[in-house]
C-alpha cells in the first residue's frame, strides 16, 4: 500500500469511543468509513458506504454494509453476495421450444430469461450455481406438450456438478393428441437440496417418445403467453 492509496480525515478534538474515530478515501476518490465506532467490545466494525460504491475490486472475505439500503455483503472472491439477509435467490424461464432429437435420452432443460436473481447465478444456459453452502429450495413448472395420437411419458430430475441425484426422477404421462388438439401436462414440483458454495444443479429430462417436447404456448385471449419452462431457487 502506498501512501498515495489512502489518506487521513484529522480531526481536532478527541473522539469519543463511539464516534467514528477515522475515515480512508480510495483511489476511486470515495469517501468511506473504516473500522468505526470501536466499541467495548473491541469488535473491529466493518467497511461501509452507498450501495452502489462497494470497493472494486473488493479481497475476498470482505464485509461491506450499505447505508442507503441495510444490506451486509461479503465478498466469496468472485461476486458480492448479500449475506446477513441470506437473500440468495433466483427465477428463470424459458420462451422457446424444447425437443428431445432421441427417444430415452437425457437432456439439460435450459433457460434463456433471468426474471430475478440475487446471488444465484445461471450459467451455461442450465447451471444454476450458489455462492453459499446452505439448504435451497429448487422449484419448477414444464409446459409439456404431445403431438401424437398415443399418450406418452416424460421424466424430469436434478443433476448436482453433473452427477444424477437419487430419487429425484418425477415421471408424467403426457395426454394424446384429441378431436385436433395437442395433449399438455404441466408437471410441478420443489426440492429441498443441501448444496456447497459453487455447487451447481440443472434439471434434465428425457421422453419414451419424441412427440412430446417442452413448449412456449402464445398468448390467446383471454390470457397470456406459457413459458416452456419455469424454475425458481432460493436458500431457506
């Protein structure tokens, strides 16, 4: 650190043991209050400041609190992530049609819109992946659809950092096509998953036969569009 990354505010009275003894101001040229009110406790406070001037780029294990929004984060080396809150969550969907090229064959439900997110990230178009080691709850809904005349069946399960997790498979029987009209089922369900920091989980499914597919259904009065997929994710 040289002397030029940080400078002193004097001041010209004593200060009391709970009034802010210093503050630094960064090569950002912000104002931010390090290490105040050094109580009894002799707890070293942490780092605070707007929310929108948290440090760039932060040390991992820093902990920052937000004046203008109450929010405590820390950093986990790669994102700020709103810890005393344990607000992880995220919702994603997908508008595009999902087909399976085999029958009995897996495949990674994907998503292609971020409806929400706070420390859950999405990537690769299917993992969704924590920051935290915690227990979270993945929840989703699949507009399935089937074209054919027979009535057919559809899994869905999780994968957690690629493997298969057991017993976590649902299977659907897919309405036949009648008087015109493609059968639909919108399977649903939740998991309770215990997960490590950066474990990634992804939904997979597979069909007996490749008339069923997942679908975006348009919008028809009087109500709106179906994604193909929802799914949500949360830490409880």
């Amino acid at each position: 650190m040289g002397v030029g990354d940080y400078d002193l505010q004097p001041f010209t009275s004593p200060v009391g043991a709970d009034s802010q003894a210093w503050q630094t101001r960064n090569n950002d040229n912000l104002l931010r209050g390090k290490f105040v009110q050094h109580q009894a406790d002799e707890v070293a406070h942490p780092t605070y400041g707007l929310d929108a001037n948290k440090p760039t780029p932060p040390l991992t294990g820093m902990i920052y609190v937000a004046t203008d929004t109450g929010v405590i984060y820390f950093y986990n080396g790669t994102t700020w992530v709103s810890a005393a809150v344990f607000r992880q969550y995220g919702a994603w969907q997908d508008t595009t049609n999902q087909t399976a090229a085999a029958a009995n064959t897996a495949y990674a439900i994907t998503y292609n819109t971020t409806d929400v997110t706070d420390g859950i990230t999405l990537t690769s178009g299917s993992r969704l992946t924590v920051p935290m080691a915690g227990v979270y709850n993945l929840q989703f809904s699949a507009q399935l659809v089937n074209t054919d005349s027979q009535i057919h069946d559809v899994d869905i399960w999780v994968r957690k950092n690629g493997s298969d997790i057991a017993e976590t498979n649902g299977q659907v029987s897919v309405p036949n096509k009648h008087g015109g009209v493609d059968g639909h089922a919108l399977p649903a369900w939740n998991y309770f998953l215990e997960l490590a920091a950066n474990d990634y989980v992804q939904l997979y499914w597979s069909t007996g036969n490749t008339a069923c597919s997942l679908q975006t259904l348009p919008a028809v009065t009087p109500h709106p569009a179906s994604a193909s997929i929802i799914v949500t994710m949360n830490r409880i």
